[in-house]
C-alpha cells in the first residue's frame, strides 16, 4: 500500500496542538487539529513511525470514511457504502467499539450493533460468503460520532500508546506516560538541564524525559495491532525499528533527580526506570520536599503533587503548596511547572503563573501551572517558541552524571 492515507492521532484533550507538533516533527505537515484528535496524511509507512514515536497521542487510526447520520437506517446504509474490504480480509477479527457525543444517535451499543450488522452486510457481498469465522488478524473498528458526524477508523494501535510496557508497578493515582511526556514537552526542559521532580511516586515523568533527553522511541519495546496487518510491508516495520535504534542519542550530560519522601515509591520508580533501560540517567531518592534547596542553577522542576482528593487530606495539600512556594519562589533562575487538578493553586503557592493549560487527566480536569524563569546565559539569543512544545537543544557547559 503506497498511496496516501486518512490518519488519526487521538489524543487527551488540551494535547492536541502538543501532539499536532510531534507529527511536523515526524514530517508530517499536513496536519488538522479537532478536539481530542489531529488528522494527517501518510503512508503505510507511516503508520509504523508514529506508532513507534509519537509521545504524546494516545493512539493512531486509519480513516475508512465520515458521513452525516441522524438515524440508524442512515447509519447502516451509509456504513455499507465504505470500502471496508480494502481493509477487512476473509478472515478478519473485527470487534466495533463506539462513542456518541451530543448526537441524535445516542446509544453507543446499538451503534456498534448496527455498524457491525453493516459491514458484514458488505463482506457478504464482497467475499460472496454467508458467514464469517473471524479466526485471522484483528482490525479494531472505532465509530466516533459528535453533532450527528460520523468518523469510521481502523485502530491501527491495539493497547494505548500511554502502555510503554515499562511501568509494571504503580502507586495509587498515576500519571499517564503519554501527559507525562506532554507536560515535558510543553516545558523548557532540555537534556542539558537539572531536572528535579520532587514527587516523582513510581518515576513516569523523570522516566519520559530520560527517554525524551535520549532520543529513544517510546514504542521501541512494544507492539502493535497493525504488525499483522496485510496492508502493511513488514520492511516498512523493519525500517522503522531500525531508524529508532539508530537515533538514540547518548547518554544526559546531567542526570535527572527523582524524589519522594516515600521509600517503597522510590523502589517502584527504579525498577520501572531499569524495565526502561534509562536506570543510569535517573539519580533517586528517599526525601520529603522540605529537603528541596539546591545551590544549581537554571534548574527546572516538572511536578505533579498530590491532589488531596479525600476531605481529611485538602488541608495538608495547601500547607504542601504554601511549603512549595516557600522553597521554590526564590529560586529565581530556575523554571517550574506544575500539573494539578486542585483548586486555588496559585493563591496557595503564592505567585501568579506566566501560562496556565487545561490539560484533562483520565477524567480529571487539570491546569499546567507555568513559571518558565530565565534561560541558561548560553540559551539567552535563542527565540523561545510561544507555546514552548518543543524542547531546545544547547551546549550547556553543566556537569557530567554524578550525585545531585
């Protein structure tokens, strides 16, 4: 398959310019942000390479077709119509899965049903066969439908991108890698940079940006649905991996620091940072953030504090944000973020942040709270880019990997 291809790359919602980026970056310009998605042109090819290094997405689809319905017979005729044996074989698993957002059509089982009905209506006709054994490749069916317009997609993914295969341990509420590796992103955190994270729980944010300052693939380790796909030359599988290994860029000139004032937490951070081969760029541990202070300079901190969602526990959250000002306001050279769903932040932290972003974890409505600081003298000439979501490489004279 060489011709171009609808693509889509589904993202959480408040990371879709974040992800729209990663895509030019990849060399994909042709790029259309929507909410909690960007649409791309590429090539078989193509989807082996964003799958493989995109950060940020949570997963990448194919585009069979788009239609308006505002009834089933509308849907189920409409559907009919796609090409689905360009995709489907004989023998294809293909399981429906559905969602439907202020629509007339609004019961997402009966839409899976109906949609399903619908293409095998079309095999039928096809393939010149009553049934089928789905007993081959999988071809995960996605139906989205928003104010009546329906996209039909092939999931060309299977477990979400979020799934690195690295974190085999978590504690309670964790952070999505995929958000994790955003807030980096969208930061100005560069390899040549300290980097603290002082509540770092089982290590995903110092995790991605060491994959982030080494250049390495976040899908490298992992598969995908679409390895099995017919569609796809397994060269261009092939190439793809290689091009990751071949990209790798050596080790951090500084390691990142990764702190909690819980030891089994700081346990689980190393073995999942030693499941992600970057053990040796991460320096952890075991201390309360009252232990913070640091004679470094031009240091970023990329943190996501505990929310304090129980009623017992919304009062040391804002002493802990009163103690985070305390310690990190008057380090003036340094830059800091902070990811948090609770109320009042910055009147609790104490200052106003330069940019604030709405950025949803899971379920939960969450503000990127921005304190960029100065840049490093040796950065000072260089633009900033505006929305700062990509980082910046420089030749920073700091410190080889060492103790903090």
């Amino acid at each position: 398959m060489t011709q171009q291809l609808d693509l889509v790359a589904i993202t959480a919602f408040g990371l879709e310019a974040v992800v729209a980026r990663e895509l030019r970056d990849l060399g994909y310009d042709e790029t259309t942000v929507e909410d909690g998605r960007v649409r791309f042109k590429g090539d078989a090819a193509a989807i082996c390479r964003t799958n493989l290094w995109l950060r940020c997405a949570e997963r990448v689809q194919v585009v069979v077709g788009e239609f308006d319905a505002v009834d089933f017979d509308q849907l189920f005729d409409r559907t009919k119509e796609l090409p689905w044996e360009e995709w489907l074989p004989v023998d294809a698993i293909f399981p429906v899965g559905a969602r439907s957002v202020r629509s007339v059509i609004n019961s997402p089982r009966n839409v899976q049903r109906m949609v399903k009905r619908s293409i095998v209506e079309r095999l039928k006709t096809v393939y010149n066969r009553h049934r089928f054994a789905e007993d081959g490749v999988e071809y995960p069916v996605e139906v989205s439908i928003l104010r009546d317009k329906v996209l039909m997609t092939i999931d060309a993914t299977g477990d979400g991108l979020h799934k690195r295969g690295y974190r085999q341990l978590v504690g309670p509420a964790p952070l999505r890698e995929t958000v994790a590796a955003a807030l980096l992103k969208l930061s100005y955190w560069n390899r040549n940079r300290l980097l603290v994270d002082p509540f770092c729980g089982s290590g995903t944010i110092a995790i991605e940006a060491a994959l982030l300052g080494r250049n390495m693939a976040p899908g490298r380790d992992r598969s995908f649905v679409s390895e099995n796909w017919n569609q796809i030359d397994l060269k261009h599988w092939k190439d793809a991996r290689q091009e990751t290994r071949d990209l790798i860029e050596p080790p951090l000139p500084i390691r990142i620091v990764a702190r909690d004032r819980d030891r089994k937490m700081i346990s689980i951070a190393k073995r999942n940072a030693n499941e992600a081969g970057i053990f040796s760029e991460i320096f952890f541990e075991a201390k309360d953030f009252i232990s913070f202070p640091t004679d470094r300079d031009y240091g970023c901190t990329v943190a996501n504090p505990p929310y304090g969602e129980r009623l017992g526990e919304k009062s040391e959250v804002r002493q802990l944000h009163h103690d985070m000002g305390e310690l990190l306001i008057p380090l003036d050279d340094w830059s800091h973020y902070i990811f948090t769903s609770a109320d009042n932040f910055e009147r609790e932290f104490g200052k106003r942040a330069d940019r604030r972003r709405k950025i949803f974890s899971g379920r939960i409505p969450c503000t990127y709270y921005q304190y960029p600081g100065p840049r490093p003298p040796q950065e000072a000439n260089e633009t900033e880019s505006e929305n700062a979501e990509t980082n910046v490489d420089t030749e920073d004279d700091y410190s080889a990997p060492g103790e903090f």
